[in-house]
C-alpha cells in the first residue's frame, strides 16, 4: 500500500512546461464568422463543388491544430462553404491534402472517429451550450457519421439522421457537399444566426484541426468555443409525417422443432408537429437487423452491461438516460422487449413524445409488450422533464412505472438529477432515486453524484453512489444490490517531444473502484489502477504499464468460471498489465492486452490480441481472441484454460452495400454463434436486409441438450415523407 501511495504522489508532483494553457472561449462580438448563401440552381452532392452557387460563397478557413498542439496553424488547410435552399442547408468542404495520404479504415455507417481521415459539421441552432449537439462527419470516400454530443462528455452515437454526402479525391486534396434536410434538424422558427464549428481529422499527421480552436482538454462538442453562421433563412416550421414501414420473413429451426415460417408487418409513424415537437408511434416493433451481443468472460462480482443495439430505443436515448452505465441506471430499455437471456419478446405497440427547446425538454415512453406463452401483458411509461437553470445549469425529474399482468405487480421509480458545469473546468452532475414495489412498504432510495475537473494538463473524477438495499428498479440497471460504490480517477496529459517528436504524450493515470456494503457499511471489494508509464507516439501508436491492486471480502461463494469456487474469506492480490495497440489507421494493427498475477487465492494470466487487416477500405477482416490461465485454485494444482474466439469480416460494395460476417465460440458456454447479414440502403435510412443466426453447441458430449438453431430473415423497410 505504501509503494501504491507512493506512486500517486508522484502523478501529483508531475509538471507539465508545456505551456499549453485552457484558454476561455471568445465573446459573442469577437467569434468567428461565415455567411451562409441561397443556391440558386440544383446542388448535386457529387463531393465536387463544381456548381455555380459554390463560387458566390465565402469560405471559412484558417483551421487551426486542436490536438496534439492546441493554436497551432493546421499543417493542411481546409476551407468550408455554406448555401441553403427551401428544402436543405448545404455544406461543402476542400480539404487540402498535399501528397493524397488518406487513412481511412472501410466504409460502414458511423464509422470510427479516432481511426479514419473526417470532416465534420457540429450545430447550435438555438445559441444554447445546454442543448445536444447535433453532429454530421463524412469520410473521404463518402461515409457517413452522425451523433448527438451533450454536455461535450455524453456521446449519443446511435442517433440516426436523414442527410446525404458525398466525397471526391483529388490529386492534393479531398472535398466533400453535404446536404441536410431542414426537418432533420430542430430550430426556432425565428432563427437566422446559429452557433457553428467546423473539424477535420488529418489522421496521416495523427493531427485533429478546427476552424474555431478549443483546448486540447476539450473536444469539438465544446459548442461554447464554436462560431456563428449568420444569414441563415430556414422555412416556418410546419408539421410534417416521417413514415417507417416494415415487412419481413423469418424462417426458424429452433430445437430440432418443425421449421416455423412468419410474415409479419409492423413500422413506425413520427408526426414532426414543428421543430421542437415530435410524436411517434410504433407497431409490431421489429429488431431483426440488430447487431448481436458480444459474449464477454466476466471475471468480476458485478453483472454485465450490454448497450442497447435497438434503434427505437436509441433515439432520444439520453434525454431518459440518468445515472452511469454499469452501476446504476433508473430507467434501462433493454428490461424492454427483452427478457432476461436476451431472447426477444413482442413489443405489441409503442408511443413517444418528445419536445425540445432551448430551455427545456420534455420526453414520454409508452410500450405494451407481450409476454411468453402468455395472453398477458407488461406495460411500461417512462415520463422525463428537463430545466435549464441559467446558462451552466440543468435539472429534471423521472418517472418510469411499470406494471406486469402475469404476476399482477407493478413498480415505479422516481429521479430527479441535475448538472452544472463552472465558466472553468468543474462540473457536478447529481441524482436522487427511490423505487417501490407491489407488496412492499419500503421505499429503496438511490445517492449518486459525479464530480469532474477537467484541464488540459490534468482531469479528476469522482463518482460516488449509495444503492439501498429495498432499491429494486425492475425497469433499470443495476451492477450489484446493496452498495455504495466510489470510483476516484485521476490522470497527467504531459506533451513530450521525445525520441525527436515520435513520442508525443505521456499521460499517466490511476482509477479506483470501492465497493461496501450499503447497509452495514462493511468493505466488500477495491480494485485499483495505476499506470505510471501511459505514452501516445505521433503515428497513434499507445503502450501502457499497469499495476493493478486489489482487497477482495467474499461473504460466500464465488465462481468466476463454472468450474472454479472460491470460498468466502479476505484476498489480498497484485497483478500486472501491459497493453500495446499500434496505429489503428493503418491498413494492418495489433491490440494486445496481458494481465497476469495471483486472483484470490490461486493464479490468473489473461491474453487478448486482436488482429485487423484492411488491406483497401471495401475490405476489413479482424480476429479477436481471448485467453484465461487460471491455476492453483485447489490441491490438485489443476489447470482450467478458457478461450473466446471472434473473427469478423466486412465486404464493402459501396458505402451503402454491405456484407458482414461474425462469429463467436465461447469454450465456458460450448456454445457457437454465426451471424451474417447483407445491407443495402437503397435510399437515406430505407433497407433491405438478409440475416442468418446460427447458434450451435460446438461439443455435444459436453452437454445432455445440445443446440442447433438456425433463423432466415428477409427484412424490407422504407422511409416516406408526407
């Protein structure tokens, strides 16, 4: 403990000469500035800029280096135009590219940011830094990527957008037109001035650029630090109808059954009542086209968290979403149209309401699911409501109820959570919690706060939570019950110029997770990590060292695989990690990941690589693998390996046409998974799919139930506006 302690006050003496200060953002008369232009004629996204409109506009330029060194003229230009029309506001970017090196990994929809060349479009239109952040990026070869960015640290990722773009290359330069419809995006009626930023990702240099520059702290959904696009004339909002219909077949050979054939029809309605309210209906809701989970060996005490894939659900996700991800969260939508091995139920109909401002929101949740084998029901309601509280502050409430007609019980949840972020790096985000159920006269309650610090030479967080024993939200996450959970973490961003520039950062770290007992106050478990050596070289290339504590009380049993119990008793332990993951850009990578040390009361080395060719961007193969050594667990001395195995290949047509493979083998579940599915968008956010799932028992004298199952589905879905 004395050496850990030790190590922590050198990360608190480490100075960073640098200079790279945190500098305020620009006054409202001092931002920088572009005007938008009416076209006159037809734009032809084309990635060209080859039209007449293009000429009449002045670009914004200038881009200056964001990252790894912040106000630094950008080594490459880029230069950014904007026209409108009646039906869409229009982007065209040149970005200037001397010797054409293009990094950019395949050509699937929201594709990685870190990894490939971008340049991207980030909105404000109501002037408000509280407000999500809608956010478009586009590759050189036209891929697209869009997401919501709040509070610039929560990033919706699987929002979905109507919008086009395309791209060209050239010789020393890529450019790129995009278009986005007017009833994509929400506005006050009476706007002509919006907040603007513009990004690009000049992967070759390792180099991120903006044209109006935040701290290297920060990232681009910082809006505050962003500019203004002025002379903007979007139409009256009106109400307009977004139509999704669906039709499918699905042929099922499940359990050496007969082979069962479905037709089913189902889809969505979303009425856009103006720009800031929007209703939406779903029927027969369908999640076919879904990617499948990623089997995980857990070797901890908490239960595992897999994100949500379902695109109702993801949308307007995070205007429910209070909490944190794997620990505890209210209101969780996989407890939606899922039961508790994953398996799909029906979701009969669904209904959303949501309304959003520039000072407040407002969201409503109302599904009716059918359970199994049942003619019973459960209904869920979630009601949200958010407030602004001046420019740097927010608070709401949430209610979810939920009500379950097999068992006749019903249980409700009510929140309220608030954020605040200083003029400088603080920021606080509370929540209060309380559950009750049919059948109890205890009200569990829930304490939660994360408290953040964040400058460019040095970040703190602190998590806390107290999870009540009685606190049981049947429609929420939680990763243990009967807990208080604290998490410190701490990290050193130093700039270097090492091994002349290759080494560009040094960024040691340490992280802590504390459970107790909620109830009595009695440690349960603390794990720690320390990564004294953290380095980032100037082609992306990360290595680390890690020592990684951890005081374990086990009250009873454990079994971090099948055939290893670990007693109840105090365990004392010290492991060490090494990672290396070299450039993911290029057209070949490695990420190889080594833990090993005592685990309780015997031993445990874990080795995870994966391997990733993407010889041109249409092609992209990657094979991960996971390996787990456990050995003197009891007197035998017997060792007890478990691998998980999971290639994956992608074939790219075009960036709408797309072919995918996956495969996962888990040796703890015996059990095989092959997933293939073929993707056209044959128009923005229309599909046809074709998916094969195969889940199989790899060795059947391993098990008195061997499983073979087999699902066909064609999928058809359409995108109408009325």
């Amino acid at each position: 403990m004395k050496k850990i302690l030790s190590l922590i006050a050198f990360f608190l003496i480490l100075k960073d000469s640098t200079g790279q200060t945190l500098f305020p953002p620009r006054s409202y008369e001092n931002k920088l500035k572009i005007e938008a232009k009416p076209a006159n004629g037809k734009i032809i996204i084309d990635g060209k800029l080859n039209e007449s409109d293009w000429a009449q506009c002045m670009p914004a330029k200038n881009f200056m280096q964001c990252y790894p060194e912040q106000e630094k003229t950008a080594t490459f230009d880029t230069e950014v135009k904007i026209l409108y029309d009646e039906k869409n506001v229009y982007f065209g970017a040149i970005c200037h590219n001397p010797g054409n090196k293009i990094f950019v990994q395949d050509l699937r929809r929201d594709f990685l940011y870190g990894n490939n060349e971008l340049f991207g479009i980030f909105l404000d239109p109501f002037r408000d830094v509280q407000n999500p952040v809608p956010s478009f990026l586009v590759t050189p070869y036209g891929t697209q990527r869009d997401l919501l960015i709040y509070d610039d640290r929560i990033y919706d990722l699987n929002w979905d957008a109507v919008w086009q773009a395309n791209s060209f290359i050239a010789d020393s330069f890529w450019s790129t037109e995009i278009a986005i419809p007017w009833s994509t995006l929400r506005y006050p009626s009476d706007s002509t001035t919006w907040g603007i930023n513009f990004n690009r990702n000049i992967r070759s240099l390792y180099q991120v650029t903006g044209w109006s520059a935040w701290p290297v702290a920060y990232t681009v959904g910082r809006i505050a630090y962003g500019g203004l696009v002025t002379n903007l004339h979007p139409p009256k909002s009106k109400s307009n109808i977004r139509i999704q219909p669906y039709s499918l077949l699905n042929v099922s050979d499940k359990r050496q059954e007969q082979t069962n054939t479905k037709i089913k029809a189902g889809g969505e309605i979303k009425w856009m009542m103006n720009t800031t309210t929007s209703l939406e209906a779903t029927v027969n809701t369908d999640f076919a086209q879904a990617d499948v989970d990623r089997q995980v060996v857990n070797l901890n005490r908490s239960s595992v968290f897999f994100p949500e894939k379902r695109q109702f659900f993801l949308e307007n996700a995070n205007l429910f979403s209070i909490g944190q991800d794997e620990i505890v969260q209210p209101f969780f939508s996989r407890r939606i149209g899922l039961d508790n091995n994953g398996n799909p139920l029906t979701i009969n109909e669904g209904l959303r309401f949501i309304h959003q401002t520039g000072k407040r929101a407002a969201g409503l949740l109302f599904v009716r699911q059918k359970d199994n084998d049942t003619d019973t029901h459960t209904y869920f309601g979630v009601v949200r409501g958010q407030n602004n509280i001046g420019s740097r502050g927010r608070v709401g409430v949430l209610a979810i109820f939920r009500h379950d007609e097999l068992i006749n019980a019903s249980n409700t949840v009510l929140c309220a959570d608030g954020f605040w972020q200083s003029a400088g790096p603080l920021y606080l985000r509370p929540m209060i919690s309380t559950a009750l159920s049919t059948g109890s006269s205890k009200k569990g309650i829930t304490l939660f706060n994360e408290l953040g610090y964040v400058k460019n030479k040095f970040s703190f967080k602190w998590i806390e939570a107290v999870v009540a024993n009685e606190y049981m939200p049947k429609t929420g996450f939680l990763s243990r019950n009967n807990f208080i959970y604290t998490h410190p973490e701490i990290a050193f961003t130093i700039l270097t110029h090492w091994m002349n520039d290759k080494i560009r950062l040094f960024t040691p770290a340490a992280t802590a997770d504390i459970f107790h007992n909620s109830m009595n106050g009695e440690f349960e478990e603390a794990n720690i990590i320390i990564r004294p050596f953290f380095i980032n070289t100037s082609k992306g290339t990360t290595a680390w060292l890690g020592l990684l504590p951890s005081w374990q009380k086990l009250n009873s049993d454990f079994n971090p695989v099948p055939d290893i119990t670990i007693k109840p008793g105090n365990y004392n332990y010290l492991r060490y990690n090494l990672n290396l993951s070299t450039n993911l850009s290029a057209p070949y990578s490695v990420v190889a990941d080594v833990t090993v040390g005592k685990f309780y009361n015997g031993d445990l080395n874990s080795y995870s690589v994966s391997l990733r060719a993407v010889p041109v961007p249409k092609i992209s193969a990657t094979m991960n693998y996971t390996c787990n050594r456990f050995s003197g667990f009891d007197s035998t001395k017997k060792i007890i390996t478990t691998h998980l195995i999971a290639p994956e290949l992608r074939i790219f047509f075009s960036p709408k046409i797309q072919l995918s493979g996956f495969y996962q083998y888990n040796t703890i579940t015996n059990l095989g998974g092959l997933n293939l599915r073929f993707s056209w968008e044959y128009k923005p956010l229309s599909f046809i799919f074709l998916v094969f799932n195969n889940l199989k028992t790899i060795d059947s004298k391993l098990t008195s139930n061997p499983v073979n199952d087999n699902t066909e589905i064609l999928k058809i879905s359409f995108i109408g506006q009325l």
